[in-house]
C-alpha cells in the first residue's frame, strides 16, 4: 500500500477533543473503558485490540489497514503532535472525550502504515493505598530533597505510583508542585499544595526548556515525566544538588540498570563526572513490576533503595553490582528487596509461587524467604 504524502494525511485543524470527525476512534475508546480495559490497541493487518488485565483480546473481527488508523486517530491529536508526525511519523497527545474520560494517543507507524497505542487515563489521582505498593514506599512522599527516580518495564505503572506520591504530599504539605509531563496523565488539585501541571508541546516545547524554565518558578518539588535525553538528566540531577525534591521515571528492569541508563546516555569522556553528581543527589530508587493476581487483576512488586554512603560510593566507582547488597545493608533505613516484595505478595495469596519465581532476580534468595514464610 502507498505510503500517503505528508501533504494530504493531515488534516488542518484539531484541538485534541472530540469531534464528529472521531466518531469511529471514539466508538473505539467507549468500548474499551466499558470492559475495563487499560489500552486500545491499533494496528494494519489486525482488529481492533484492547488490553485487559495485561492480556490483549480483540473487540473486533475486521482488520484494519493504515489509512483506516490515521483518518480515525489524526483528528484526535493536538496542533503540536499532528506537526511532529508531519515531521517524524510518530507522536504522542492527549485527548478527551466529555463524559467518558481522558487518553494518551501514541501514533506511529510499522511496515509502512500508521498504527496507534492509546491508553486510558484514570480520572482520580490514586493513593498509595490504592496501589499496594509496599508500606515503606509512602517514605519517598516524605524526603525534603533530592533525585527519586522510579523504574521499571513500560506499562509497569511508574507513573501511577509517582502520581500517587505527589497525591500524599499534596493533601500533607503546603508546597510548590511542577509537573513536566508529554502528555499529563493525571490532573492534580490544589488541596494544600499548589501543582502546576505543563503539558510538552501545549505548554512549551520540550523536557530541557521546561525543566530550566521551572527552577526559576520557586518549586520545592519536580516531577519529571520521563528521563529521555542527556541535557534533561542533567538538568534534573543539578536541580536535586541544589535542595528541591526531583522524582522522575525510567524504562529499565532493576535499580543496577536504572542508575546505569543516566550515566550511559551521556558521552564516555563525561560519565564520570555524572556519576559523581549522581551519587550525591540520589535519595532513594524504586524499581517495580505489575504481577497477575489470583484475585483478578494485576499487583505490583517492588524493591526500594534508600541511597546512602555505602551507595553512594559504588556509584561513584561504578561498582553497581554491590548495589544489591546495599538494600539488605540499609533495611533499617526502608530498603526492601523485589524478593522480600514477592514473598509477602506470596504469603498473602495475592500471587502464585511460580509466578513469583519467574519475577525475582535472585530466585535462591526468594526460596530461602518462602522457607522461611512456611516454617514460621
């Protein structure tokens, strides 16, 4: 099929809200919250597709081609997306529809054809409570300064648990709030905190120019959406130096490979002075997985360093193989293993033990807990 030109595939104006020109996508979006679903799922060659409970599952037996993907999605997207994808084939926007609730559109193309992934945007901020997450993460809502990152596999929910840690100190603390998000996913209240909310390409043009821009705004807490280039982990990493409370979220698997993915982007003659930097404004990493749960649904496991001097050394000399043992050493302080995490989702029957064992990274040590759990 032809690839259709740039000067005919775009239509003139959108404001990323509904309109009768989204009827079919919107048709699309109705069924997937009424089944409950967390992503639409659009691509040439298969039906329309949802996501459930982290299975995908058709809602539809007709499959679709690119020109159908695009007439559908491209009204939908905002002024800033449609011109990225003029320019790049692939972009990201917002969109809502009144009365069902707000979406992240991500339109890109494989094979030649455009394809999209949309995902629902809850419309409440949850709590941590909500998200039974280990107890001890409620402690980074707590920190006065320093860089948070939270890690973990696309779709693992690094997002929901930082919005539910600005949410606590939100309805706390009377603080200054600046979210840097593309798109914002989560719309907060002011309840004690002021949060001011900027949407890259509504609000301003990129991660870099609206983080310089916010430490001029008078924050005592950012909130990164994502770490995607060099210029904007250092921008974060000097705003954590400098006392404010950073928290932002990376695509990696482990805490190891959260710390590795900042030093690694920058050129090789500058990673160590980065990870200089780094060791001293990391307070604390939280890398998490989400896990089916016997109950129906999904659950998430975590692990949890609490960045101290012993830490804190290792990422200086790029020793982050140690960095495992940290955790056990620096307990006290809140740090938790993914394995203690899964044992306890285990205990309580929230999960299957092999389940369990397919998640850890060091499955010996989760034995050794499980042993342990069935004796006492």
């Amino acid at each position: 099929m032809d690839r259709p030109s740039k000067a005919n595939m775009v239509p003139e104006q959108t404001d990323g809200t509904s309109t009768s020109a989204t009827a079919r996508l919107d048709g699309w979006l109705a069924a997937l919250v009424s089944r409950g679903g967390s992503d639409l799922l659009l691509v040439p060659g298969s039906p329309v597709c949802i996501r459930f409970e982290g299975w995908v599952q058709n809602i539809d037996t007709a499959p679709l081609n690119g020109p159908e993907i695009e007439g559908a999605v491209l009204p939908a997207l905002s002024p800033h997306a449609l011109q990225l994808y003029r320019d790049s084939q692939i972009a990201d926007s917002s969109y809502r529809i009144a009365g069902l609730g707000r979406f992240r559109i991500n339109l890109h193309r494989q094979r030649g054809e455009a394809a999209a992934a949309i995902r629902a945007l809850p419309s409440t901020v949850p709590t941590l409570s909500d998200l039974h997450l280990p107890s001890a993460v409620k402690a980074l809502a707590g920190l006065s300064h320093g860089l948070v990152l939270v890690g973990g596999p696309a779709g693992s929910g690094k997002s929901t648990t930082v919005a539910a840690l600005v949410n606590e100190i939100n309805r706390r603390d009377a603080r200054h709030i600046i979210t840097i998000e593309d798109p914002i996913e989560y719309e907060h209240s002011h309840i004690r905190s002021v949060v001011e909310q900027v949407e890259i390409g509504t609000d301003v043009a990129d991660f870099p120019t609206a983080l310089r821009a916010s430490l001029r705004q008078a924050p005592d807490i950012l909130v990164v959406g994502e770490m995607r280039d060099p210029e904007t982990m250092r921008i974060a990493v000097n705003a954590a130096e400098t006392g404010h409370l950073v928290f932002s979220t990376l695509h990696t698997t482990d805490i190891a490979s959260t710390i590795a993915r900042i030093s690694d982007s920058f050129p090789l003659e500058r990673q160590n002075t980065i990870r200089q930097e780094l060791a001293m404004a990391l307070s604390a990493v939280l890398t998490q997985i989400l896990l089916p749960s016997k109950r129906g649904g999904r659950v998430p496991a975590a692990e949890l360093l609490i960045v101290g001097y012993g830490a804190r050394q290792h990422i200086r000399r790029n020793a982050l193989q140690h960095l495992h043992q940290e955790i056990t050493i620096t307990k006290a302080k809140g740090s938790f293993t993914l394995e203690e995490s899964l044992a306890q989702l285990v205990k309580q029957g929230s999960i299957d033990r092999e389940d369990a064992l397919l998640c850890a990274m060091h499955p010996d040590d989760l034995n050794s807990l499980l042993r342990t759990e069935a004796r006492s």
